[in-house]
C-alpha cells in the first residue's frame, strides 16, 4: 500500500519546512519526501493536504487525562475517552500513565491497558506508573495517602503480572528504591527517578542501579540549596553530570521557563531529552480548576 501526502506544508529534519511538498508513505514507513505536489503514477492512494501541516504524529510518554477523565479511574470509558481526546489533538501514540494508586488500582489499570496495548490501532505503547514510590516531601500532586516504600511483596507481582508496564518512577534515595530498579529494569521496564530529593551521590547510585530517565525534569525535585551556612546540589544539577540519564520536560513554557529550557537543551542534547505534556483531566475539558507539580 503507497500513499501520497500533498499540497502541504511538510516539517522536515533540522526544523525546516517545506511548502506545497509531498510524502510518500510506502507500507506504513516514510519513503520520501519531495519539494512538489505532482501525483505519481504507482500511488494506491492520494491525499490533498490542502495547504495544511503534515508532520509525525505525537508521542506522548507521560499523560494522566483528557476531556474529563484520568486514567485513574481505571474503567475502559476512562481510558477511551483520553486516547480519543489526544488523538483529536495530534497525539497517535501514548504511554497511559498513572499516578501513586494503591496495588488494587494499579492492578485493574494494567489489565485494561494490557488489553488496549494488544490492539496496534489504540494507539497504547505500554503503561507508566508514576509512583507510589515517592519522597513523602514532594508529593507534589500526588494523593499523599497514597505514597509508601517500595517492597518486592507488591512490585514483583505486579511486573510479572503485567508486561504491558513499560515504565516505573520512584524516588531513588528511598529504602529499597535500588532493589527496585534494579528488579524493574532486569525486567525491561524503565526505572524513572522523579518526586525525589536525591543528591548527588544518591543520583550516582541510582544510575549504577538502573535509573535511566529523570522524571518531569526541574519539576518534584531539588536544586543548589543551603542548609545552614554550606550550599549543596540538588537532583537536577546532579542529573545534569550524568551523561546516561535522559530527562522529559514539561516544555509549557510555565513548568519549566523559556531560558530553562535552553540550558536543558544545551547540557542534555535533544538526544537525551523529551518533551512531555504530563496533562490532566482538565485537557480540553469544560472543568476550570486544575493541579500540578
């Protein structure tokens, strides 16, 4: 199957655009793209883009909700009406996350998204726990009830049970957080370190033990701090000096401010950064009130 994108104004690598170009897409891949809108011969199918954007579609790795509803609540409804909602807006692929829940929850999420995730068209990659496994200092929007120590008796059962969970965030100084990493990721889930207070020796460790992602980076963590007279690094700066570990970014502009994002990109590289939209239950929704980290 070959299809032809035209008369459209093509995003292309380096940033730069292509006015009134076309794509062809051969077998679901990119097969080239060109500076002119002429029909080929060989197209199974065409499309007239009528001036319009034509650009990869969103991948999202950290998103709780949509058009009212958050993951959660874990009910099919719930995650059907965020994945469509996003999909109106550009984003064709995601990771449903969840916030810190109790097992029982986690659970019921990860059945449903194991469900979703066997259906290619869903657009569902895998599932991202954010938590419970946090310091209790930054909670952050999290249910603070919600927040406990990581233990085997819990996380072994829930990855061996559900390989749909492609990903898992805990604060890496906690008591057991680097039993944990280094379980998850023997498992092929990505440990993400995130609602932490680690510094820099405990970021150390959590890189040696399997951390690889810094969760909602500058958000949920510390920075150059005093305590007393003496100045200590915080969580980010620490990330900064481990090469290895990537880092997501809530890139709103508000989250993280402009000239942050610039220092973000020049340390880390956009290699080893994501952007993120970390967004709730209120996107596109009638509901004006709102929380964040």
């Amino acid at each position: 199957m070959t299809t032809q994108i035209y008369n459209g104004k093509i995003l292309i690598p380096g940033g730069r655009w292509i006015d009134g170009g076309s794509v062809v897409i051969a077998d679901g891949r990119i097969d080239n793209i060109y500076a002119h809108s002429r029909i080929f011969d060989n197209i199974d199918k065409a499309i007239d883009a009528e001036g319009g954007y034509v650009l990869p579609g969103g991948i999202d790795m950290h998103i709780h909700g949509g058009g009212g509803r958050d993951f959660m609540e874990a009910t099919h409804e719930a995650f059907r009406t965020v994945i469509d909602v996003h999909r109106s807006h550009g984003t064709t692929s995601l990771f449903p996350t969840l916030a810190s829940a109790s097992e029982s929850t986690i659970r019921q999420a990860a059945a449903i998204c194991s469900e979703l995730a066997s259906d290619s068209g869903s657009g569902v990659l895998g599932l991202h726990l954010e938590g419970p496994y946090f310091h209790p200092s930054m909670v952050g929007g999290q249910i603070p009830e919600n927040i406990r120590l990581p233990h085997p008796s819990e996380y072994v059962g829930i990855i061996e049970d559900f390989p749909c969970i492609k990903r898992w965030d805990a604060a890496p100084e906690l008591p057991g957080a680097l039993d944990f990493a280094r379980f998850a990721t023997g498992k092929g889930v990505v440990a993400g370190l995130g609602h932490t207070r680690a510094g820099y020796g405990e970021i150390v460790a959590a890189y040696e033990n399997g951390y690889t992602l810094a969760t909602h980076f500058y958000n949920a963590m510390t920075t150059s701090h005093k305590e007393g007279i003496y100045k200590h690094e915080g969580t980010v700066e620490s990330v900064f000096l481990m090469d290895g570990i990537n880092v997501e970014v809530i890139s709103d502009g508000i989250h993280v401010p402009p000239v942050i994002l610039k220092l973000i990109h020049k340390i880390k590289g956009y290699r080893r950064m994501c952007l993120v939209t970390d967004s709730l239950a209120i996107t596109d929704s009638t509901d004006g009130s709102s929380f964040d980290d």
